[in-house]
C-alpha cells in the first residue's frame, strides 16, 4: 500500500492542504435515496493567491449533479463540458486571473473526484458545495443505512489501481482537526419511520408528521469530524413499494426542451425473500401414494415388467430419502378409501424416515377404485400452519 494525494482543498505543486474552516452538510433520505449536500468552507491565510484542486472520494454507487464554489461573494457554478473543451476553458480563465473551476473523474480510481478551483484570492474564505445522490443499502435487520464518510481523513491507494481506494482510510487524533461538522437530516417513509439511530451522538428524533412518516435528526454540537457519521433508519415497513415524486426544475432556470424541468417518478422496491435453507427446514411434505387396484397391472406389456405401484414406491422411497432433517411429513395412500401413516405429520429424522420406509415398502394395490379427493379433502381441512406445506402424489397414471 501506498499514500495517496490528501483529500480536501489543496495547493498545486506542493499538495499543501488549504485551512479548513467548517464543514455544514443537509441530508436528505427519501426511501432508499439520500440527497446530500455539503458545503465546506476553506480559507486562504497567505498573502498571495493561490492556485488549488479540490480531491474528495465518493462511493461507486453515489453521483455528482451540482459542484459551486463561492469566492469573494461571487458564485461560480459547474457545467458539463466535453473533457477536452473543459480543460481549455479552464486554462483560458485561469491565463486571464480569473476565478475558474475544474470537475473530473480521477484516472487511477473512478471514486475520487478532483476539481481544479484555480485562483484563491489572499486572506479570502472560498466555500465549495457539492451534491451528490446515493443509493443506500439496507442492513440484515432492515434498518436503511446512511454513511457521510469523513473525507478529509488520510487515505490510501493500493499499487494494483483495481482495489477501491476506499477500502482503508486511518483516522487521525481528535485533537489535530481544527474545524467541526453540522449536519442535518431529514427523512421521509410513505409507511412510517419507527426509529432512527447513529454511531455519534445526536439530537431525539422530531417528527415533522402526524403520522410519522417524516422525521429529522441533527449531529450533537460540537462534533468532531473524526469518523464517519452513520445513521440507521428503521422504516415501519420497510418492505412495501415505496413511491417518490421530484417535481423538474423551473423552465426559466434550464435550457428550452430540456428533460430536467420534467417531474420524475421513482419507484423503490425492496422484496423481502425468505431463505431457501429455512423454508426447506421448516417445511411440510405430504405424499399421496396410488394405492387403487389398477395399480398392480404391469408398467410395460412384455413379460417380467415391475408392476405401477413397484415403480411409484421406488420414486417415493427417493424423494423420502431426500428430505432435509428439520422438516415434517406424512404418507397417504388412496383408492376408494385412504390411510395415512401417521395421524399427523411428524418431524423428519433418521428413525422416522426408516420408519416411513419401511411402511412404502409393505404398500400394496389393494384399496380398490381411484378417489384422490376424500385424502385432499382430509389433508387441507387440517387448517392451515406456520410450516409452508407441499402435497405431491407418486403416481404412475392419469387419475
């Protein structure tokens, strides 16, 4: 491993880091989305101006739409150029003394941006905002998982530029980060948010509804920013669709034709799949053996050929042999009466299951006519129960 470049405001040349004055971040968490937006204030303390770029690291699954930068209480704001072109305009600004700005993504590794801020007027204060979207992960338990990551905290490249420089980043003693962090978040769940927890210490939950599907939090005063803040939202049903409108931009504020001034819908779906392992475990088999006296007629014409039922046994001396340990299961056999082994299902282990072996073997084609329907009738009027019940019948003809 290797240091890379530190992230934060930095001079051109020498990698000096430009004094960091105060960090303000607004989240917003919709669902599974976050809308962040941090603004980070830098001042320039020599008495020349300087030249800077701006590094910070982002998560693959987050993107950049806005990037403004404030100096000498003029605003410059970030606009999408083709690279060649954006770095020409930038040159030519920079040529003239003007204030200019350059966004890009890092060659080495796709999350890390750099923008190049250019000229820091001397004794000034420059605040750089950036938004950005993310989608966030929900945890085993189900709580929806935000992570704002410290990004003015060492960090480090792997030789091998296909590692995520993320992967490592130490942190640095409390009493060498001379600024502090605000931040505020807000949180909005069509189906209720039942409680809101964080790694740091932060404000009780206000609800701004009645019926508490919006809420807010806000950071403890003082905080220092030397971890990554996390917070954990648990939904009151994080399962269900979830539906998010975000109305377009003013017309006057974008290009004519421009899809950013239409509303866009997003339609959040999180399905709640259950384990194969724990269904099979805590399932409930239900084989239903032909025991009707067609049953004994030969299964092909030529002489010595195993009688119907003989193969059907086979089959289901398989699929007994097969069931995981854990689950439970019963044997009908039918004609024009039934029987079952058991007088309800029982838990499969290697005793019942030789048991229930043995008792295939004893089956004879000796009920008479074909009615499939009383044991049906019999197996589904036992109400229904936690276990995910499964009916299959060995047969070796159409009944």
């Amino acid at each position: 491993m290797m240091p890379a470049p530190r992230c934060g405001l930095l001079l051109v040349g020498s990698r000096t880091a430009v004094p960091l004055k105060g960090i303000s971040v607004d989240v917003q968490v919709k669902g599974f989305v976050s809308d962040v937006s941090a603004t980070l204030k830098y001042k320039n303390e020599e008495e020349k101006a300087l030249e800077a770029i701006f590094v910070f690291p982002m998560d693959e699954d987050s993107a950049v739409y806005s990037f403004e930068a404030t100096i000498e209480g003029k605003t410059i704001v970030a606009d999408l150029q083709e690279k060649k072109q954006a770095h020409k305009t930038y040159d030519d600004a920079i040529h003239l003394g003007r204030q200019a700005f350059l966004l890009e993504e890092n060659e080495d590794s796709s999350d890390v941006f750099t923008c190049s801020v250019g000229n820091l007027p001397p004794s000034q204060v420059t605040e750089v905002t950036i938004k950005y979207v993310q989608e966030l992960p929900v945890e085993a338990d189900g709580a929806v998982r935000f992570v704002l990551p410290s990004i003015l905290n060492p960090r480090y490249t792997a030789t091998d530029h296909n590692l995520s420089v993320t992967a490592s980043r130490p942190l640095v003693p409390i009493g060498d980060i001379p600024y502090t962090l605000s931040l505020s978040a807000h949180f909005q769940s069509a189906y209720g948010i039942a409680k809101i927890v964080s790694n740091c210490d932060i404000s009780p939950v206000e609800y701004t509804d009645p019926d508490k599907t919006a809420a807010k939090v806000s950071l403890g005063e003082g905080h220092k920013f030397d971890r990554d803040v996390e917070l954990l939202t648990y939904y009151t049903e994080v399962y269900r669709p979830f539906v998010a409108v975000e109305v377009g931009l003013s017309p006057e504020l974008v290009a004519p034709g421009s899809f950013m001034s239409d509303p866009v819908v997003m339609l959040s779906l999180f399905p709640n799949f259950l384990n194969p392992q724990e269904e099979v475990t805590m399932g409930e088999f239900i084989f239903l053996m032909d025991q009707s006296g067609s049953m004994s007629c030969p299964m092909r014409s030529e002489l010595g050929a195993p009688q119907r039922i003989e193969s059907a046994k086979e089959t289901l001396i398989l699929l007994l042999k097969s069931l995981p340990l854990g689950c439970y299961f019963n044997i009908f056999g039918f004609g024009s009466h039934f029987a079952s082994f058991f007088t309800e299902s029982i838990e499969y282990t290697q005793e019942s299951m030789e048991e229930a072996v043995k008792k295939v073997t004893e089956m004879r084609a000796v009920f008479g006519g074909t009615e499939i329907l009383l044991p049906l009738m019999k197996i589904y009027s036992t109400g229904k129960t936690e276990r995910p019940r499964q009916v299959s019948a060995a047969l070796t003809r159409v009944v």
